[in-house]
C-alpha cells in the first residue's frame, strides 16, 4: 500500500474519501462537554461535523471502540465519502487504539472497494502531546493490516477487476511538524515491512518452508542491509559439535541448517545481543508422533525463527546503534528410519547430555546448541523466541507471549519494550524446583518433565542450563500467539502467522 504525507486539507475534493477518528459520546448525562468529542473536522467545514452529530443524536453511531459508520456518497464538506471510526473514552486512548482504529478503517475500506483515502490525523491524535508515535502506530495499523498472503493461491481464471484499497494520504494537523511525520511514518514503514515479512515466512507451508528454504530467505531478506549472513549445513552442525540440533534433524529427509544472521551498527568494542529463533519448519512430533488434529498447524513451529530474522532485519533497516545477532537453528522434525528414538541420549555443544524421552519435545533440543553458541559470543544479553510448549496456550490462551527471566533488571526493560511497542507480555516462573524436574537418569538432563504441570516453565528451566553463567536470558514462549491472533488484533490476520514480538524485539535492542 502507498502511504503518503499530504499537505493540508485543503487538497481534499469532490472525489475524496475521508476518514475520521472519534471518541465516544459518553454518558451524555454526565457528559456535558458532548460537542468537544467529536473531531475537529470543523477545520474542514461543519456540514461534517452537523452530520456525524446526526447520527451520535439518532445513536447509529457512537464512537466506541471497532465501531465504524461508513457515509458513502454523502458529498458534504467537500468530500464524497466519510468513513468514522469509533475510539471509545477519548481518556483512555492510547497508540494501541489507533494501531486498531486504522487497521478497522482498513477492513472497511477493502470491503466498500474504495482505492484511496485521506485519513485526518489532527481527528486522531486529539489532545496528544506525542503526536509522532500517535502517527507511527496508526500507520503501523495501516500497513499490517495491509498484510495477504497470496502468493499459493492459483490464477484466478476471471479477472477480479473491482478496485482494491491501495492508498493512504495522511492529512496533517495545521501546524504539525512534516519532518517529524515523515519520521513516523518511516519508521513505520521499516517496522510493518520486516513484521510482514516475517509473517510470510511463517504462512509458508512445509513444504514451500524447509531448513535450505528459510536459510536462502534469510539471505535474501538481508541483503541491502549491513548484515552478514553465515549458514551452516548438515556435516557443519555435526562437525561443530550440535548434538541437539543434528539428533532432530535425522528423520527428516530434508538437511537441517543453522543461521547466523550479524549487524554491527555499534562500536566494535560492544557486546552484541543476540537473538535466538526456534526454527523448526514442521514439527510432526517425530517418533512421539502428535495426532493429526490441527497438525498442519506445525508449519508455523519456525515462528520464533521468522521473528527474529524480522527483528534483526528491522534493527538494521532502522540503523540502530548496537550490534545485533540472530541465531536459528532449523530443521524439520519427522519419524524416519534414522530418527532419534525415544530414550536415546544426545550430546550437546557444550558437552552436557540429554536423554530424549519425547521426540516431540524438540524445540528445547535444537535451541539448546544454539544458546551455546550464543554463550561462546559474549553476549551483552541473549533473548530467545519459540513456541516452545503448548501449556502455554493453555496458561495465557493468545493474549500474551510468556517470558521467563531470573534477571529482574531484565525483566523491567522487556516489559518497558512490551510497552513501547503495544505488545502484551507476561512473566512466568522459572525456579531451581523447575530445573530439578529436568534431571536425567542416564543422562545429565532429561527432555521432559519428572513431574506434572508447569510445562513451560520446565522448558524454560531445560534452556537454561545451556545459557552461560552470568549472562542475562530471558525466554519467549509464543506459542499462543505466533498466529491465529486476529480474533484479538485487527492488524494480524485472522488465521495466519502475526509475527510476534518483532517490535518488542526492536525496542529491546535500543535499550543496548
Ligand atoms: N511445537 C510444539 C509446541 C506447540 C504445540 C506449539 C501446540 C503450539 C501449539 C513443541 O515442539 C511440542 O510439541 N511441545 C510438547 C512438549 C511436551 C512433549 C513436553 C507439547 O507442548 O506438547
Ligand atoms: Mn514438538
Ligand atoms: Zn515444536
């Protein structure tokens, strides 16, 4: 989609869709300030105003939240359409809302077949002091919700000629400042493209998503930015050592590959953070086979990869001052005449052993060789993302992505990332109880719990013991909320992958 910084409203015509944002009506008892929440298109022309008060009074619109009234061919103040999009309590709106408010006028927009609308931004950014991050969200909504993913469907035999929503003009407030909207919407731009791009990693089905597929993404994704792409293959993983990584990956008639995507805007004296990715591209459960129910839903098991390969792309398309590494270590997981079988024990990077008994506990094996390696790099901090265990689904459903810490000080910036970003976070246990249940019998570790409950947590405990003393960690579990997350956020797709955590990621990486 274009996105444009128009002029004023003075450009706007007979043609024009326009639309607004306005906050709720209230208790009109109580409120006795009714008139003050309708928008100020009065800069426009009042017959606007005269009409979205028309239908506050008749109560066809109210201004809450997701509500949308669309004036089609209503050619008043000089516009031909009129779309408002409801913010609910004008005190309780944040850059969430207008993140939301966009990606709804998006929906409305597509579906009434409109190609071009100006958006009236002094309507949303109300009393706003911040009006540049107001900008930047309302233009991220725009823009993911912008997100399809066609790219497998066949020819369409009859050409759909009917006008698709293709432009945005953005209409400044008077007096705004056009270089820090320009910014914004920059910024923006940068964030949604890495965010979509990684979300089509993750819709890509297994067999359009193998380990030498994601490798050559990652690649190609890269280049144009500052960041170096190492891959290594099969005998590397085995040569070097990856004992977790290559024991998943011997099912599979598809090679594994480990990632290492590196960006140095810092000075070289800086330690670098790292990201880790679980990128495993289907997960069948190997031996341990899962049910067929909603398997096919494992073709996003390589979420936590495509998150972070988005992140990093993002950090250095924003030319962030800090070095940055991702890691993803990738492969498939499926029953094979060479899997591992349950009870067999591998050794890992670090030299520790683990006995597998469940093959489909595999996300923990292959991200351990990657949090050695990572450990080996002196890391100033290492944050992973997987999805990692279905009992977090369980636990937080697909409002928020787990993370487990032991490092408070950690802990506060991920949650002040969260923020910034409009992402929904939470924290979960990680104890010594959780490590004990890991104990292996014959090996140092097992790769399930001795004990019931707490599933991710356990998980979380399994990782750590491959996290370097000393080095802050902290573990993302999105499970719950890698894809299908549309029923909650506009600007994610309904079924597909939502790409989780990138922009938490990106504002994590500034606090570096
Ligand atoms: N990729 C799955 C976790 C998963 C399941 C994510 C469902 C999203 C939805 C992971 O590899 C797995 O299979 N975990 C097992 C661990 C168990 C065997 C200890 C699980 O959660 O069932
Ligand atoms: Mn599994
Ligand atoms: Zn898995």
């Amino acid at each position: 989609m274009k996105l444009t910084l128009g002029k004023s409203t003075k450009e706007l015509s007979a043609n024009t869709t326009l639309v607004v944002f306005v906050p709720s009506v209230g208790d009109s008892k109580k409120d006795k300030k009714k008139k003050s929440s309708l928008p100020s298109v009065s800069e426009l022309d009042g017959e606007l105003n005269a009409l979205l008060k028309e239908a506050m009074t008749e109560k066809s619109f109210l201004g809450g939240e997701k509500e949308t009234c669309f004036f089609r061919s209503c050619h008043v103040g000089g516009v031909k359409n009129l779309l408002a999009i409801g913010l609910g309590d004008k005190s309780k709106v944040t850059h969430e809302t207008l993140r939301s408010a966009a990606a709804t006028a998006h929906g409305v927009l597509g579906a009434a077949r409109i190609p071009k609308a100006h958006f009236h931004l002094a309507s949303a950014l109300g009393g706003q002091k911040d009006g540049a991050g107001a900008v930047q969200a309302l233009c991220e909504g725009l823009l993911l919700a912008d997100y399809s993913m066609d790219e497998l469907k066949g020819k369409k035999e009859s050409k759909d000629d009917a006008p698709k929503f293709v432009e945005s003009v953005l209409v400044p407030a008077a007096r705004a400042n056009a270089a820090s909207m320009k910014k914004a919407i920059e910024t923006a731009e940068i964030l949604s493209e890495c965010v979509n791009a990684s979300r089509r990693l993750g819709d890509l089905p297994g067999n359009f998503m193998t380990p030498e597929i994601l490798a050559t993404e990652a690649t190609n994704l890269a280049k144009g930015t500052k960041i170096k792409v190492t891959v290594w293959d099969k005998a590397r993983i085995k040569k070097e050592k990856m004992g977790g990584l290559y024991g998943v990956s011997t099912g599979s008639g598809h090679d594994p590959r480990f990632i290492i995507m590196e960006y140095k805007g810092g000075a070289k004296t800086k330690k670098p953070v790292i990201f880790v990715g679980k990128g495993l591209t289907f997960d069948s459960g190997g031996i341990s086979i899962k049910p067929s129910l909603q398997m096919d839903d494992m073709r996003y098991d390589m979420c936590g990869g495509a998150n972070v390969i988005g992140a990093i792309l993002a950090i250095a398309k924003l030319g962030l001052k800090v070095n940055v590494t991702a890691l993803i270590p990738s492969t498939e997981n499926m029953p094979g005449p060479l899997a591992t079988k349950p009870g067999d024990v591998l050794t890992f990077r670090n030299g520790k052993t683990v006995e597998v008994l469940n093959t489909d506990a595999e996300g923990r094996l292959i991200l351990a060789d990657a949090l050695c390696y990572a450990t080996e790099q002196k890391p100033a901090a290492i944050f992973d993302a997987a999805t990692l265990t279905g009992a977090i689904v369980v636990a937080l459903g697909n409002t928020h992505t787990a993370y487990f810490t032991r490092d408070k000080k950690l802990g506060a910036q991920i949650e002040a990332a969260a923020d910034d970003s409009g992402e929904l976070v939470w924290p979960m246990p990680i104890t010594d109880y959780h490590v004990g249940d890991m104990k292996g019998t014959l090996a140092d570790l097992a790769n399930i719990s001795s004990y019931r409950g707490a599933g991710s947590s356990t998980a979380a405990a399994f990782l750590e013991q491959f996290v370097g003393e000393g080095i802050s960690w902290a573990h993302f579990d999105v499970a719950g909320t890698a894809w299908a997350v549309g029923n909650r956020l506009p600007y994610c797709p309904k079924k597909g992958a939502s790409g989780a955590m990138v922009r938490t990621f990106v504002e994590l990486a500034k606090k570096f």
